[in-house]
C-alpha cells in the first residue's frame, strides 16, 4: 500500500469473507486498513491475520478504543504487538498513568511499535452528555484539554472529528497525529455522520489521516471510489 497515503479504509463487519475482499480489493489504493471492535471481538487475532494476508507491511489500525486500570491496557496493548498494528485507540478519559502505561507497552514493539492514539470525547455525546457523567466542561474545551494531556502522557496523536482538527492542529503542534472520521467526499451518502468534511477540507484543515468507511466501501465498484477520493487528494 502507498505509505503517502493518508487514507485508512474502516471495514465495519463481523465477516472474514467481506472484510478480507475489501482490503485485497483495496491493496495498493488505500493507506492501510482500519478493523474495530465488532470485527475483533467476532474474528479475534487469527482473523485479523485472515484479512491482512500475513503481509505485516499492510498499515492495520486496530481500533478497540480501550479503557481500563494501567496494568490491564499496558496489558492489552502488549497483547496485540504480535498482530503489528501501525495505530492503536485508547480512552484518554482513562488518566495520564493509563496512558502513560499503554506508551511504554507499545514502546516494547520496538521499530515496529504502534503509535497510540487517544480518543478524547465521543462524537455521539454532547453538552448535556456531559454534564449527566458530571463533567462540567464544554465538550470543546474537554477535547483540547485531553488532546493537550494525551500529548504530555507519550500519545502519538488523538482520533478527533472534522470540526476539531484546526483547533487541535494548533493546541498540539504540528507532528501530533490527528486521525479524522466523519469524512465524505462531496458525491457521496453523508449517512449517519454529523459533522463532515470532504477528504480534501480535512487534511487541509491540518487531519494527518483520514478514516473512511462507507463511501469505500458500500460504493458497488470500492476500488473506484477509493481511486476517486485519491484524485481528490491529488495522489
Ligand atoms: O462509514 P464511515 O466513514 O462513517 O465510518 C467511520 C468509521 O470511523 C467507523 O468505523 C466509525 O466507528 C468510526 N468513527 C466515527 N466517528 C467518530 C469516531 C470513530 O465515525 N467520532
């Protein structure tokens, strides 16, 4: 896959057979794949390996946003260092000693490490989320804030939605990595997503990667739409 490529295709399914003809259909178009909970949790390692071919050169982001005591994401990260994943998720609402915890497991990996990202707070909650977990903390303020705290923790960089890449590309400096949902080119289903960005708006707004799910993958011809979304990228 082009390592320029900043495009990690998120394949949300529980299937081997789907996900494995996506990403070889996709090999070569696409950064690298992206496989998330439901998917582990039905196929685990072996399917993981079942996907990716045993090609441990295909960039994999393994997505399981995790949350726990030290000891146990410490844990959880090393468990995954054999699958070799160029991304982890971890929950920064965890603390700094968890993430400073799931750093020093990945740094085990060595060369190969993955780079931890921090999730800071979820798209799907709002002020008044906020306030009923009683956080009273806007939730722009609460992201920039656990951003900053990710960064001085040994993250490599946060997951974070269109509308907050500008704002967090300045708070974090410019070698923070920041992997973007919510992405939709201009042609395609704006879906379930609330706050979009066309791929090309996102890395210009400062996004570093760029997850993209079902405008790849739920196009009848994948391999074009991701072709297409690299015209846009001017790939
Ligand atoms: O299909 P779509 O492009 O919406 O997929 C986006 C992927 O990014 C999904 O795996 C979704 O769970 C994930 N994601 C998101 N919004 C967030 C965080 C993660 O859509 N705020």
């Amino acid at each position: 896959m082009t390592a320029a490529n900043p495009v990690f295709v998120s394949i949300d399914t529980t299937a081997v057979d789907t996900a494995r003809t996506l990403a070889q259909g996709l090999a070569g178009l696409v950064g690298g794949v992206k496989l998330g909970l439901e998917f582990f949790v039905a196929q685990g390692p072996a399917g993981v390996r079942a996907v990716l071919g045993g090609d441990s050169e295909v960039p994999f982001f393994l997505d399981l946003k995790l949350h726990d005591i030290p000891n146990t994401v410490a844990g959880g990260v090393r468990a995954a260092l054999p699958l070799t994943p160029a991304f982890m998720t971890i929950h920064t609402s965890g603390g700094p000693a968890m993430m400073r915890a799931a750093a020093e497991a990945a740094a085990a990996g060595g060369a190969k490490r993955p780079r931890i990202l921090g999730v800071t707070v979820l798209t799907s909650l709002d002020d008044g989320d906020l306030g009923a977990v009683g956080q009273s903390t806007p939730v722009a303020g609460q992201v920039e804030r656990l951003a900053r705290l990710a960064r001085d923790c040994g993250l490599d960089g946060v997951v974070c939605s269109p509308n907050e890449v500008a704002a967090l590309r300045a708070a974090c400096g410019p070698d923070f990595i920041l992997m973007v949902p919510g992405i939709r080119p201009a042609w395609a289903a704006v879906n379930d997503q609330k706050r979009i960005m066309t791929p090309a708006q996102a890395m210009a707004a400062g996004a570093s990667h760029l997850v993209i799910g079902r405008p790849i993958t739920a196009e009848p011809d994948p391999a074009d739409a991701a072709r297409r979304i690299n015209a846009e990228l001017g790939l």
